[in-house]
DNA sequence: CGATCTTACGGGATTCGTAAACATA
DNA sequence: TATGTTTACGAATCCCGTAAGATCG
C-alpha cells in the first residue's frame, strides 16, 4: 500500500469531525476521494474502522483502538520534519571547527560573537590546534571543518580562502623602531625576535621568511601563548613578529609593517572532499566570508 | 509531500547498505527511482540526509540523527498494522455479549467452550441479564451482541434467529409422567409448577403460555437460578417447565415433550441496526450458528 | 576506465474530482 | 425528502523504468 501517511491522515481527521463531508473540506479534499482513501486504509488493515450512516460516522472498536496510536505517530513524524527543518533554519544546530590558535585569540572571537548572537540556537564547538593536526581533524571527519593555512598533504582536503593574515612587527611604543611606518625584513637580521612555540604556524612561518631571504634569525625569548610573547614584548624584553590580527588594542605596542611581500600568508577554510557542509557550518562559513571580505 | 512512508524506507534502507545501488534492489526499486526518492525526502525536510559518492555512501550529521526516530517511526507503524491484522484475523480481540441466564447455564457453555478453544486469543466476556436488559445493553453499545428472544420494542435492534429453545417438562426419574414421551399442555393445568423468578424471560414465557390457551398456572416452589430449579425437581418437590437446553444430563430427571406449537422460542442474535461487528463478535456469531444449526 | 549516482523522458498506474446512485432519518 | 456517503468514469497527476550523462576513484 501506498501513501500510508496520508491514509491515516485521514482517518483522524473522520474521526476528529465525526462526518466525512466536513474533514473532505479540512483535508481539501473531495467526499468520493475520502472515502476511498478510508476503504484502502480499512483494506490494508483488514479491519473497518468507521461505521457509516449519512447520520452518524462513529468508531468501530479497532477504531478507537488505533485512534491514538496513530496520533501519536503523526506527533512522532512532525517531531522528526520539524527538527529537521529547525536544523535547517538554523533554530537549532552544532558547528565544530578547528582553527589556528592565532586565529582563535586573534581574528575569531569577534567573527563568533556576531555568528551566536545571529544564531542563538547553533552551538559552537571551537578547538584551537596547530595546522597538522587541524588536517587530520577534518580528513577524519572530527571537525565540519577547519580553519588555517594550506594543508600541505592535499589528499582529501579542499581549501578556500577567507582572509589573508600578515605577519607584522609588533614592538614596545618606546622602542627606537616605533616611529617607522614600515621596515625591511632584512633589518631585522640577527636582532632578538621573540618567538612562539615550535609547532606554532607562525614560527613555522617566520623561520621559512628568513631561510628564504638567507638571513640570520636571532631567537630571543619564546613561550607558547601569543598573549604571552605580547606580554614580553610589552614589558621591553624585545621584538615579535606575528599576524596583524593579533593586535591587542591596547595601544601600548606599536605595529610596523614588514616590506616583503612573503609576509602575507593565506587563512581559509580546509574541507573534505566531497563531503558538504551541515547548515550550520555553511552558515559560519558564510559569517566568516561576511566578516573579512 | 506524497508517500511519505516509502520514502522513510528507502532512506533507511540506502542508511543501512551504504549504497543505492543495493538499497535498490532491496526495495525492488531502480537506482534512478531510489535517487528521486531520496531527493524529495531531502527536500522535504529541508536537510541533506546522505553525503553521496560513487564509491561511498555516507550519512550526514542530519542523516543520523534522523534515523533512529525514523527507524522507530516505521516500528511503531509496523505494530499499528500487526495488531489491526491480529484483530482480523482473530488472533487477539475481544468480544461481549448478553445472553439470558437460561442461556448462559445452559446452551452457551459448550459452545463458548469450543470458540475459546478455536481462538484462545480472544478474550469473552459473557454477562448474563434479563431480557430487556440485553436489548439496553445492546442499544447502549455496551455489549456487541446480544442473545436472547425478539426484543418488544425494535427500534435500533436486528434480530436474526440461531436457534430455536422448547420448553420441556422436567420431572423425577420416579415421577407418575415420567414414562411418557409427550404430554398436552392442558394435562398440566392446576398441577404446581416450580418456577423460576418473576423477571426471567423463561416465567414470562411460561405464563404467557397459560394464559394463551386459559389454563390454570398453579405456582408451586419458586427460586431464581435454573440450578437451584432442577434441584428441587430432583428432591421430589414438584415438576417444572424449562428450556430443554437446561438438561444437566445427569439422568436423574425426565423430560417429557409439550404437544404444543408454542413451547418454541426463537432464540436469536441482537444487534444494533447499523452498526457492523468485530471481527471477534463476528466470528462469535459464526460459531454460534455452525454450533446450533 | 569502471562502477555508481544523477538527469531526461516516455509509458503506465494511481488518484482525483464531477456527477449520479444509494441509504438513512 | 433532504442530507450525507458511496460508486462510476474521464482527466490529470505522479511514479517508475530505460537510457544517456556526470562524477569519483
């Protein structure tokens, strides 16, 4: 038997109103077709269900049996539809991501005020790792996606850029370089930079720059946590060089722009392949686009 | 959206194989016919339900979470058409009836006796009322059928016959009648009867017949059960006039046939007009004919 | 290049609505 | 007799299957 759904529809609805005339009109249907859509129902049950008089249209005892099972049912298939579409509209949901932690204390956490306060519903999983461990997250499917820099290994990952990060020069207001506007990468050979964590993107980054230039990079200080290699730049014990957006704004660092074009590196969104989006993640991913671009 | 239920199968049959390929073949259905089914579905709900690849099959996270409730859906649906066909086909049900108290102690055992054997599923409850009482019982749709004599009143009540009931004489093994076969009514004139209670259809009966032919009735002992009737019979006490139906066979009582034409009564199905009967009660009826005739 | 899912389109079945017949109070 | 349900039948719709197209490994 086909359409089922629609035959127990039906039913209930003859049932509700006690007359086929009025759920005919309900279910904008014509008379003859209700009654044929009851007969198939009563046929694939093989028992009646109504007893029929031009007068009176009661329940039979498999009727009133199977009256409130099938509401429930119905109740059961909305709840499934709705939730569905909640997820949809977004009502509703869980976005997970895993992203540089240079982003994450840098660039996201305005991007995922805006997003929460838009889509109360939508829960936000957010996991700062590095960049490797990002590309495994999402080739194993942990994370509806992440966010950094190109995976190196593109076996079963797509890239999309959002944003381009540019590594700058942040040093204390009262250090001889604060009033210059910009400054070559070569300047900075064999001056103590402060450094972050070896697994770091950025470290990654800044020591790829020199080796490239042929220049001499002077580790100074290093810690981990970008708000701490802030800190030690604040407290005069040297220089750093990390992305713009990691800017404080507190206004007691000085940002100088570094001449040399390989300080731009590209930030985006890392997928698997063939694999879409849930809602919810497209929808951060379209903030995210929003909020740059 | 149409088919609703069709749909949810093939979703959860392409969820279980990982492949449409095979989910076709399972549910007789071409690939091509299966896609289109699975797009709808998806359309419906609003959400993509299944990462697609022609090597791979996957759920999305939609795609989970909506197969548990569906698969549960379909559960449920199977056990709303199950217990619709166990009622049909009698494998569970119940079925009411009145039946008047002659009846109940005397031609109903065996037969209530054979149908619980036929159809152990099905549960009777058997209450044993005076005769208008069935008939509102009946009208009330408090019982699906009733068994007794033509109700007075018709209104709303079908009245089909299953059997004809005599009223007999009963008398002691050792009694002056009790080598006779027949006897005519007017012999038992002015001779006490014992006689059962002044509400039982059977005293009604009986007097209704003596006035008929303006014969003397002479009460003798009166109690209000059959069995207490018989009893006294047995000890001695007197004869009475009861359906033949009533012999207890244990042979210590005679009966001896009326030579009258209106020592029959018509015992017969009670049914509203209108109102079909249960799979169960109908089946009941069934046997209730086969059982008699 | 092979296996698999998707799109396009024609044939067939199902379902709907209109109109007439039927039944009940 | 009037209201409401059922049956009959023509018309529209929907669905399926075949075949060609697209895609990924």
């Amino acid at each position: 038997m086909k359409n089922s759904i629609q035959h127990i529809r039906a039913f209930l609805a003859v049932a509700n109103s006690a007359s086929f005339a009025k759920a005919a009109v309900e279910l904008n249907l014509s008379p003859s077709a209700l009654t044929v859509q009851i007969q198939q129902l009563e046929e694939w049950l093989g028992v009646t269900l109504l007893e029929r008089s031009p007068r009176q249209v009661s329940l039979t005892a498999a009727g009133q049996n199977n009256r409130g099972p099938m509401e429930k049912l119905l109740l059961d298939l909305d709840n499934i539809v709705n939730g569905s579409r909640d997820l949809a509209a977004l009502r509703r949901g869980v976005v997970t991501l895993a992203a540089l932690p240079s982003l994450c204390s840098g660039a996201l956490p305005p991007i995922l005020k805006r997003f929460r306060e838009q889509f109360p519903g939508v829960e936000v999983r957010l996991r700062d790792v590095v960049a490797q461990r990002i590309d495994a997250m999402v080739r194993e499917g942990e994370v509806d996606f992440g966010l950094g820099v190109r995976a190196r290994t593109r076996h079963g990952l797509d890239f999309q850029v959002v944003m381009v990060d540019r590594l700058s020069l942040f040093v204390p207001k009262n250090h001889p370089l604060a009033k210059r506007l910009t400054i070559p990468l070569a300047a900075l050979a064999g001056e103590p930079i402060i450094l972050t964590g070896r697994d770091s993107s950025v470290r990654e980054r800044v020591e790829q720059l020199f080796a490239q230039e042929g220049l001499a990079l002077t580790p100074g200080l290093e810690a981990n946590y970008m708000s701490t290699v802030m800190a030690l730049v604040r407290q005069g014990l040297g220089m750093t060089l990390l992305p713009e957006s990691a800017d404080e704004g507190r206004g007691d660092l000085v940002q100088v722009q570094i001449e040399h074009a390989g300080v731009n590196r590209e930030i985006g969104l890392i997928t698997r392949t063939g694999f879409g989006l849930s809602p919810a993640a497209e929808q951060f991913a379209g903030t995210l686009r929003a909020a740059i671009g």
